[in-house]
C-alpha cells in the first residue's frame, strides 16, 4: 500500500531519511517537525531544536506549511516562509501553491549566524 498515493486524501506528507537510524514515511492531516542540533553553550553543549516545520489546514480550506527558525539568542522563534496551498480550487489556470518568504535578506542571515 502507497501512503503517499493521493486518493486517500491526507492534506500532508513527509519523508524522513536518518541514514543508518532508519527511514520514516507518513501521509497525515496535520503535520509538526522539530529539527535539533548540536549546539555548545559556554562549556556545555545541548541539542536545539532549530527548525520546526509546521502543516495545519486553515478555516477556509486551505493548507498551510510554516518554516520556523529558532535561535537562543532571539526572544522568539521567526517564521521565515510560509507556503499555502488551495487544493479544493479546481478548474483554475494558476498553480494553487503560494509561497510567502520573510526575513531572508543579509541582514537577517548575519544576525542569525551571530555575526
């Protein structure tokens, strides 16, 4: 059985590649990613959940996935694109997927790399 194959309706799918730990493949309505690191604070190091990967549908039938970076300098997290899509609009011209980028200018690179 395909869990990606697009009859079953799942608004989301992802597909994990761990190397020798293993492979994750999943079809699903909503969908949440953490991506931790390695990370050292002063003399200690610590894992750090870097990127989330957020997947929900919204209130009008759209389907929304947000890219978020967080860093333990910042205050809060920042969401640096944001990707919607409408698949229930059939019969149109355009491509239904709509990708918002923010906060990816030099700027914000330097700051996020703590130069």
């Amino acid at each position: 059985m395909d869990l990606m194959a697009p009859p079953d309706r799942r608004k989301f799918q992802v597909c994990c590649d761990a190397g020798s730990s293993g492979r994750f493949e999943a079809g699903t309505d909503t969908l949440s990613v953490r991506v931790g690191q390695r990370m050292r604070t002063g003399k200690e190091e610590e894992m750090w959940d870097s990127v989330q990967i957020l997947c929900k549908e919204q209130s009008d039938g759209s389907l929304t996935v947000e890219v978020v970076v967080c860093h333990p300098d910042w205050e809060e997290a920042k969401t640096i694109a944001a990707i919607h899509s409408r698949p229930q609009d059939d019969g149109t011209a355009t491509p239904s997927l709509k990708c918002d980028l923010q906060g990816s200018g030099p700027d914000e690179l330097q700051r996020a790399s703590g130069a």
